[in-house]
C-alpha cells in the first residue's frame, strides 16, 4: 500500500504514543534518512530521467540537470533518423585534457563525453548548432516535506482518461510527481503535469468509475520512490532511531532487524523488475557507536 509522507509520520506517531512537537520533526528528519538508505540499495528503472540539450557551434561543455546523481548516457541525434551514442570516456581527468586541448576541436559527431561536478563534457566540441543531445541520468530524489492536501472536490475524470479538472483552485506546480488518487477508489495514480489550478494530467490513465460534474473527495499525497510493497520500510528506520534516543534497545533492536529485513526485500525487489529473482547479499546497518542524546 502507498505511504504519503503525512500517513508515514503519523504512523511513527501512532506506534510510539509520542505525538510531541519535537519528536514529530525528529520523526520526519529519520523518514527521509530511511527513504535515502532504502534507495541506496534499490536500482531501479524508475530511477532515471532523460533531459536534452542543443548542440552549439564550438562549444563543448553543457550543465547537468540539477537532479543528476550519475549520468548513464548520451545519445545525439544528427537527423530525425541517424542518431548515435556518445562514449563515455575512458581515462582521467588529465588524459581528458590532454586529448580535448591536443585533439581534433570540432566535429559533427561527438565521440566521447566526460561528466565533471556541475556539467559535461564532449570530444570533439560539436560544429553544428541544433543537434539534439539526449542525456540519461540517475534521479537525485528529494526529500519528502508536504502534508496531503485535499482542498477542493473533483469535477470531472472520464474513465481511461489522465486530465483531472477540480471545483474549485486546489493544485499547484509543486504537486508534479506526488501521488492522487479518488478517496472512493483507492488507486493511486502519479501526477504528471500541472495545467492550471483546477486541472491536472495523470501520468497513467484513471481506471475508476468516471466522474463528471461531480463533487468526489480526492487526497495528494507526497511519496517516496520505494516499491509500493515496502512503502512503510522507513517507519522502521525511523522508530529504530527513536528507541536509541530514548535508550530502549530492545525495541530499537526489534525495529532494526525489521528494517535490515525490508532493505533485503527491496535490494531483490528492484534487481529486475520482472518477475525473476536474483541471488541476495547480507544488508545489515550498523549501530551508532554513542547513544545519541535524549529527545526529552
């Protein structure tokens, strides 16, 4: 089941009778350090994007787009039908220097590209404008920090249909890639567009019963990008550091062995996202060597 970020502190706040202000921000500071542990083992797919940059005459460094982990690849497309992929260079940064400022300096089709800190690079620079370069990369997710919101009702949703329209002005731009869904239907569906205040576009099409001039209940909630069956993994973590502060570590040993668990299940999970499995190592996340200091 899919955890909006409001539903996974509350749960926090649930299972530990602890609804203090200050244990809430703790709460929500260990979530998201649990989110980041669970996808330092999860390498999925759905973990990459693409961005694209036209080429420039004589120029040979392009920025990175700003939530670029890792670059996969680069492919350039000369024409609407030649297109190839750029290699990654094979060397150093020195022996990159050494070819781009001894090499040839031109050239309609880039051979190597080379990624520095904030951009990337390619060899030769290119000497055509407007060819487009399509760079793959690793997303650098975000932290979770929005509350569900549920502000208005929706007017209109047709069966098989992504555009999603509200009765009153309740969606905003930030609302891209959290989760909606119709409180009566229970599906959830990723938001892929924001078109104005009253509507949206879904990035797959709503399955539910159609909706149209209505007044249905609907919740966005803000999720992290953990394979639906383990969405609460990082409650665990989270409450795993709770009991260290309050220096029970019986039940912090309780939650860490829950969360090593859901870290194996995950590491499987996004090996193939298909139905194969794959052979597992041992997980295991390390206590602190200090008991922290109280939260009281």
């Amino acid at each position: 089941m899919y955890k909006s970020f409001q539903s996974l502190y509350e749960d926090c706040q649930s299972l530990s009778s602890d609804d203090d202000a200050a244990s809430l921000a703790f709460f929500k500071t260990k979530l998201n350090e649990g989110i980041s542990k669970c996808y330092a083992v999860l390498n999925a797919e759905y973990f990459y994007a693409s961005a694209t940059d036209a080429t420039v005459d004589g120029q040979s460094s392009y920025p990175l787009p700003y939530n670029c982990g890792k670059v996969h690849s680069l492919k350039v497309a000369v024409s609407p039908t030649e297109k190839y992929v750029t290699l990654e260079f094979p060397g150093d940064e020195n022996a990159w220097i050494a070819l781009t400022e001894n090499g040839t300096s031109e050239s309609s089709y880039p051979t190597y590209f080379f990624v520095k800190r904030d951009t990337y690079e390619i060899y030769p620079a290119s000497s055509t404008d407007s060819y487009t370069m399509t760079i793959r990369y690793q997303l650098i997710p975000t932290q979770l920090t929005a509350d569900d919101s549920a502000t208005s009702t929706i007017k209109t949703l047709a069966n098989a249909g992504t555009t999603v329209t509200s009765n009153a002005a309740a969606f905003t731009a930030a609302m891209v890639d959290r989760m909606f869904r119709i409180d009566a239907d229970y599906n959830w569906y990723r938001i892929a567009s924001y078109t104005s205040t009253t509507v949206i576009e879904l990035a797959r099409e709503y399955a539910g019963t159609a909706i149209a001039a209505g007044t249905s209940t609907y919740t966005i909630g803000e999720m992290s990008m953990i394979p639906e069956p383990y969405q609460d993994a990082p409650i665990d973590y989270a409450l795993f550091m709770y009991y260290l502060l309050k220096k029970k570590p019986d039940l912090a040993g309780i939650y860490k062995t829950s969360f090593e668990e859901y870290l194996m299940k995950i590491k499987t999970y996004g090996g193939n996202l298909t139905t194969s499995g794959i052979l597992q190592e041992n997980i295991v996340i390390q206590d602190p060597n200090d008991w922290p200091v109280s939260l009281s």
